[in-house]
C-alpha cells in the first residue's frame, strides 16, 4: 500500500481516481460543491468527505498522511501583493498550508492551470517554503501535457510536487512520439447519443439528494440544437473550424462572427480523428466556446466522450445536473496523468 491520501479541493476525485489506481488509501477529501462531492463519494465512500468549505474544516478532523493532493483555485495572475497578509485571495492558500501543515504530509502535489507559475498563489506558495510553514520542503515544478502521458487530449497544467523525504521528481513523459488519438479514446463509444436526458433518478449525499449516480453509458447525452446550430454543425467539413462555416455559408453565420473575421481557429471546430482532442472545458457541449464537435457527426461532442477524452474509466459513477457533471470532468485532473504523477511519488515514499 504506497500511503494515506488527502485531497482538498477535490472536485469529482479526477485526481484521486489516479492516486488509487496506484494504491493509495484516500482519508479525508475537501469539496464544497454538492453534486462533484456526491461524484467523489459515489466512487470512492462518503465517509472520509467533507462537504463543505476547507475553511470549515477543524485541526483535529485532519488526519496525518503520507500525501496530500490538490491545490487552491487561482484568484488572478499577477505577483502584486503577494505579502499582503489582508489581500483576499490569499485566503484559500492560508486554508491550504494550514491543512498541510497539520497533515504533515511526506509529500504534497499540486495542480493548476499553466499560467499558475505567474500567479499571486505561486508567490505565496514559494515564500512558504523560503521562510514559512512549508520550509521542510523542497519543490520541483513544471508545465506537464497530459496528452505526453497517454491522455488523448492536449492538456497543459502546471504540476508542483514538494517533499521532504527526498528530492522530488516529475514523472517522465511516455507518448510524446506517440500520442492516444481521439479515435482510440472514444473506441467503442456508439455514434448515437442515449438521448438528451440524464435518466430520473436520484441518491442521498451528505443528507441531500443529488442526481444519479449515473453509469457511463447514461451520460452518452446531447442536447437538441436549434436548426440553425444544426445546419451550422454540418457546415463544418472534417478538422474545419468557424472559418469553413464562413466561407460555405455565410448566411448562418451570427453577427458577432461576422464583425469579427479574425479569432481563434477552435471556435466551431471539429475535432481531428487522429490526433489527441484540445483541452475538454467545462462548456465541452457548447461548439461556439471551441474544438468540441464530434470528428464526423453533426453534434458537439456528449458528456461520456468528454469523460474519455479526459481518460476517465467507464465504470466511474457520475452525480449531478448534465452542466454539474460537465462542469466536474472539465475541471478534473485526467486519472491517467494523476496515476503517472502518483506512481512518482510512490517511488519518492519507498526510498524515502
Ligand atoms: C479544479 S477543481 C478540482 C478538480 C480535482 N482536482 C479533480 O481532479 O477532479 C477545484 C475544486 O475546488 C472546489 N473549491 C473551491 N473553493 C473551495 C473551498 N473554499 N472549499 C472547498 N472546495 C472548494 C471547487 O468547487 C472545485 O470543485
């Protein structure tokens, strides 16, 4: 058994989902939002899940372990005021290290997005472990592609690991000359969506009803596009974008569109058969916010094909309204990056 896991903010448990996969033992995970937090305890036990702000969380309802995952969400991008102990944003970071602190984790791992390394929470996070609570650590960080570790999806997110048994590695990348297409990732997958509904049903969670628990095919769903979505999806050819949409039928374009010739080549796209996805975002149903229509069928993609191009495994259970559960896999860490980031750590935790 490589260890005792912490997961604070942990969303639907995309990264626990790794960390067990290589053998941890999850004992407490924080998540304040009820449906992801369902999702969570539907997978992995409600019994060690807190519901509720980390804030709320008591020093004595903290248990020791050997890891503790996950990392605050990021307030905004700039190293202003990284010392002012009143700035509001540094309240999650406060949250954070004091869990750390108490949980006296060999190892700590955090997520983020890429630009997180320009960040007020980066700043804070340094000056810990310069002079403050965190200094028993010692970091390694970097920007990690989830899809140079066998995630069928350009992913790039900021991985920071701290440890103070040993110095902390990276894990190295596997496919970066092979990468898991699309195709692969969605083997399987029927071409037809279930329907537009998740099914009626609904579990108790923390005393409340949620939603669910649904199993992956239930979440193979669509939505029902107007018929100028509809006409406007079939107007994108194979790997085309809003430009093709353009060009083919200007008539459908939206007058947003048409002031504004120049722009992102994702708005609208498809997706390529045989290449990895782009990054699945919590609005992955919606083609007008990127890349997310299916490589040949006139329809953005389902909640299941975002849940594999997110290397989610189909026996995983889902809570929530169709946009919660968009919302838990859009912002998860891929299980299958967050399994080769833990197998590092594990490795760290039997030298160490
Ligand atoms: C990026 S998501 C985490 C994804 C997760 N690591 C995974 O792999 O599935 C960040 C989560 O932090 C939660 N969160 C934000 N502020 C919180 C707070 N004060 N207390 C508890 N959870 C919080 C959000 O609801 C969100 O689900």
């Amino acid at each position: 058994m490589p260890g005792r896991l912490i997961d604070l903010f942990a969303g639907c448990g995309g990264m626990t989902s790794g960390f067990v996969a290589a053998g941890f033992e999850p004992v407490l995970a924080v998540e304040w939002e009820l449906p992801a937090a369902a999702t969570y305890a539907a997978n992995f036990g409600e019994d060690h899940v807190v519901c509720g702000d980390i804030a709320a969380v008591a020093e004595d309802a903290v248990p020791e372990a050997d890891v503790v995952i996950g990392g605050p969400p990021c307030q905004g991008f700039s190293n202003l005021g990284a010392k002012d102990p009143a700035d509001p944003r540094n309240r999650l970071w406060r949250e954070y290290v004091r869990v750390v602190a108490r949980a006296r984790p060999a190892v700590f791992v955090i997520e983020n997005v890429d630009r997180f390394r320009s960040s007020h929470e980066f700043a804070l996070l340094i000056d810990e472990v310069e002079r403050g609570r965190l200094r028993r650590y010692r970091l390694t960080h970097a920007v990690l592609n989830a899809a140079d570790y066998g995630v069928a999806q350009r992913r790039h997110r900021t991985i920071v690991i701290g440890s103070r048994i040993g110095p902390p590695h990276l894990p190295e990348p596997t496919h970066v000359d092979r990468p898991v297409s699309v195709r692969r990732a969605l083997h399987g997958v029927p071409r037809h969506p279930v329907g537009t509904e998740l099914p009626d049903s609904a579990e108790t969670y923390f005393g409340r009803r949620v939603p669910g628990s649904f199993k992956a095919a239930e979440i193979h769903v669509g939505r029902r596009p107007t018929a100028t979505s509809a006409e406007r999806y079939r107007a994108v050819p194979p790997g085309g974008n809003r430009f093709d949409l353009a060009r083919e039928r200007p008539d459908l374009l939206p007058d947003c569109w048409r002031n504004k010739p120049t722009g992102t080549t994702d708005v609208m796209g498809r997706l390529w058969w045989d290449q990895p996805s782009v990054t699945v975002r919590t609005e992955f149903y919606k083609p007008e916010k990127g890349r997310y229509l299916h490589p040949e069928e006139h329809r953005p993609i389902t909640h299941l094909e975002a849940a594999r191009l997110q290397s989610f495994p189909d026996d995983f259970l889902w809570c929530g309204s169709k946009v919660a559960i968009a919302k838990q896999i859009g912002n998860a860490v891929p299980p299958l990056l967050a399994r080769r980031i833990a197998e590092t750590v594990a490795e760290l935790l039997d030298r160490g």
